[in-house]
C-alpha cells in the first residue's frame, strides 16, 4: 500500500508516521519548503513525545518520505489523505476550508488510477461531498471514492492515540474504498480495534460530536468545582464518585482554568455556527463555549483575591504557559487571557513553560520569560500554576517558599495535595477543593 499524507502539520505528520509504522509506504507533502527540508533532517515542526524517533526510523526503513511535489506523491497512491489546514474564520467562526479546497483540486489532477480520497482534518459535515465534486468537475475522468476518517489524537499522547485507539471513525460509502480503508488499517484490525463504518456525513459530525461532549463534559465539572467551592466539597472526590457509574466515565473530569487548544475551542465554535445554520440549534454547545471563555476570565479574579483582593505592583511567577503539557502549543490556550488580565490588574508577571517558550515570547508582552520554574519564582509576590507539566509536581517547596516574597501558591490545575500544601506553610489555593 501507498499513500500520500498532504499537509506535515500536526494530524498529517503523526498520521504518516504512524501510517509509516503499520508497514505502509508514506509520502508527505507540504508546500513549505523549509519544514520539508527541515524534516529531511530529522527536524520536527512540532514537539510531541516519541514523533523524532518514529520519523527517524521509519524514514530510515525506507517507509517514510517527505516532498514538495505533490504530483509525484499522489499519482500512483492508493490513498490521499488531505490533512491541511481547517482554521476558524475571521469573524464567523466556521471552519476556513479553503485549504482543504485547494488541495483537492490539486490533487484531482495528479490522480492515476483508483484511487481513495481521504479528508483527514476536522471539517464539517458536508465537505467530504463538496471534495468529491471538485474531484469530479476538476476531473470528470478519475476514477476515486471520497472517505471520511477524522483523528481523534490528542497532542501530548498522539503516537500512542494513533496506534492504540478506542475505535476508527471511516465514512466510506463504497466496497471499493472500504477494503482499502481496511487494508491501512489491517494492524489495528489485528488488535480487535472497533471500526466504524459510516457514511460521509455521519463521519464527519461524530468527530464534532466527540470533540463538543468532551468539552462540555469538561465544563460541567468546572462549574461543578465552582459549586464546590460554594458548599466546602471536594470535586475530586465528585468526580470519581460519579465517573465510577460506567454512563458516565471517569475520563476528562478534571477541573481546570478552561479547555483550551487547538481543537475544542475551534470546533464547538464551528458546530454551534452549522447547527444555527442548518436549523438545528445546539445550545448546550452554545453555553459550553459562553462558559468557558468566560472561565478563562474568572481565573484571573481567582489569583487577584487569593493576593488579598489587589495585584497592583505586585510580581507574580507563572509555571505553564501551553494549553496542556507535552505540547508547545499555545493556541487558545488558557494562559492568554489570564496573563493580559493580571497585567491590567496592574501585576509585573514572571513566567516559565517547558516547551512553550519560543511561541510565547511572541504572544505576550512585557513578561519577563525565566530560564526555570525556581528562577521564575524569585522575589514573586505569588505562585500560580497554569499547566500541569510534570516538572512543576515535583518541587522542592521549602526552596519555593524561601524564593517567594509570600507564600502563596494559586494552583489552577490541581496537582498538589491541599493538606500538603497547607502543611508547607502555603496559602493554598486549587479549584473546587477545601484546605
Ligand atoms: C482533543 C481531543 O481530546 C482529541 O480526541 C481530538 O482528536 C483533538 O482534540 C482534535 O480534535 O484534534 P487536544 O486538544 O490535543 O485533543 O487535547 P485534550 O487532551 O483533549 O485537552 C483539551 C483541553 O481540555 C486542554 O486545555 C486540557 O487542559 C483541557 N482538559 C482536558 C481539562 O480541562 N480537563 C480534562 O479533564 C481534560
């Protein structure tokens, strides 16, 4: 088998080099020379565990290629999988699917033989037919099949997403190019992984369906950490007594600042956009997503009050700056509208992220970027964390106290022991949990 991966962002590089290691023979394509040449090197674009190693031996056995020239990589293929692009539009909201437009006309003149046309980037319902008429009116002779096959990795943990998932989403309506899809996939048939066949449409909305409930799961226990707070209950403690009930899950139960990232704020901001469109409204989505862009706020308030009520001219010192850890992605992440917040609250902030860093340095101004969490901490009037990077679990607290003005420490993402703290001698303060 053969296949060309279009577009080495994120989805398609871990996409390809997952396909890479199932013994598939995997070419991707991207415009931009600079990250192929970059990728010849062993230069990976983006920071996720584990995806080095697997390009480098998966390029070394012969399986794993990377061009610009997406003519040479599609003709011949007997899978094109589109992972490009799908932003959210300026202004509206809706996925900007220009790029996943663009490719599939190119694509369509480059295509030889029967071919399976796959879109991989989270785009909406209806898309995969608009891509099959451009295909077609490019090309009224090709002979191919459109197919849906939405990712559902999470950065951080996307090799291990990729290769052992919960099931496979594949809306394909054809014989043709169901045994295709199920050839690429013979590996996970081998570890009885559920495959889902659908069609195009119902492919394409589970994707968004999954992404919408998780986050709304999130939010619903944020604002059940709020209640929490209210009544002197510990929402750990909620959340495992209702997750243990098999309806509903013990995963993505854990409080925090606001989801954030690449994806779940983008797309239940498109699904909310389709539904009023198409008549359908989906209002739990629309005050999941009010909720939560309002949550970003109020954790600003948060760190104000735990510094008894004011940060005006006070240093405060900030570990994490990435939506999550494992990843140096900073996009809609958390951290974006805490920091400017406190900064209008009239604080001088310090900060620190493992990997977050090179992008940061762009999007804040006047932050004072530290080399490591103890050196950020120097002199600061109070302690927040904003992600949960393991580093940050393990510190050594009385030097964190003795580099402190005060011994404050507002944790956002739960990951100390309030009575530990609390015993530390810290002013302690996490989400939906009594010290
Ligand atoms: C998410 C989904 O989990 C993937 O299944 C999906 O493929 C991906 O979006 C996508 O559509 O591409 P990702 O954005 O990488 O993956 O990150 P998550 O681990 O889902 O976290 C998203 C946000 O929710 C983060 O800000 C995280 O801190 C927050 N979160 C997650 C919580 O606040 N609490 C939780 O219990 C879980």
């Amino acid at each position: 088998m053969r296949i060309a991966m279009i577009g080495t962002g994120y989805v398609g590089l871990v996409s390809g080099a997952c396909f890479s290691e199932f013994g598939v023979d995997v070419v991707c394509v991207d415009k931009d020379a600079a990250k192929i040449e970059g990728l010849h090197a062993n230069r990976m674009p983006i920071y996720e565990p584990g995806l080095d190693a697997l390009v480098a031996d998966n390029v070394k056995g012969g399986r794993l290629s990377f061009t610009t020239d997406l003519k040479s990589a599609v003709s011949g293929a007997d899978a094109v999988f589109i992972a490009v692009g799908t932003p959210s539009r300026r202004g509206d909201g809706h996925a900007d699917l220009s790029y996943v437009y663009d490719a599939a006309r190119e694509i369509a003149q480059s295509l030889t033989g029967y071919t399976v046309v796959v879109t991989k980037s989270t785009v909406p319902v209806g898309t995969g037919r608009e891509v099959e008429r451009i295909i077609r009116e490019t090309r009224p002779d090709a002979d191919f099949d459109v197919v849906s096959n939405p990712e559902f990795l999470r950065e951080g943990s996307a090799i291990n997403d990729f290769m052992r998932p919960d099931r496979v989403v594949i809306g394909a309506e054809t014989d043709r190019a169901r045994a295709v899809m199920k050839q690429l996939y013979r590996v996970l048939y081998l570890i009885e992984t559920p495959i889902v066949f659908t069609s195009l449409e119902t492919s394409e909305l589970i994707k968004y369906a999954a992404n919408t409930f998780l986050a709304a799961k999130i939010t619903f226990i944020n604002e059940i950490a709020d209640l929490c707070e209210a009544v002197g209950a510990d929402v750990h403690d909620v959340a495992r007594g209702i997750g243990l009930d098999g309806r509903i899950g013990k995963k993505f139960l854990h409080p925090g600042p606001g989801y954030g990232g690449s994806c779940f704020p983008k797309d239940t901001l498109a699904l909310v956009r389709t539904a009023r469109d198409k008549g359908a409204p989906l209002r739990i989505i629309e005050t999941v997503v009010a909720i939560n862009d309002e949550r970003k706020r109020k954790m600003a308030d948060k760190v104000v009050a735990a510094c008894a009520g004011s940060v005006e001219g006070k240093s405060i010192a900030v570990l994490g700056l990435t939506f999550k850890p494992n990843t140096d992605d900073m996009r809609d992440s958390p951290s974006l509208e805490i920091i400017p917040a406190l900064q209008k609250a009239g604080a001088s902030i310090r900060a620190f992220d493992p990997e977050g860093m090179e992008e940061a340095r762009h999007m804040f101004s006047g932050v004072t970027f530290c080399e490591n969490a103890y050196e950020t901490l120097q002199s600061a009037d109070a302690m927040v964390v904003l992600t949960e990077w393991n580093e940050f679990r393990a510190l050594d607290f009385e030097r964190v106290k003795s580099l402190l003005r005060a011994p404050i420490l507002v944790d956002l993402r739960n990951i100390y022991n309030p009575a530990d703290m609390v015993a530390a001698g810290f002013q302690y303060v996490s989400i939906g949990r009594p010290t």
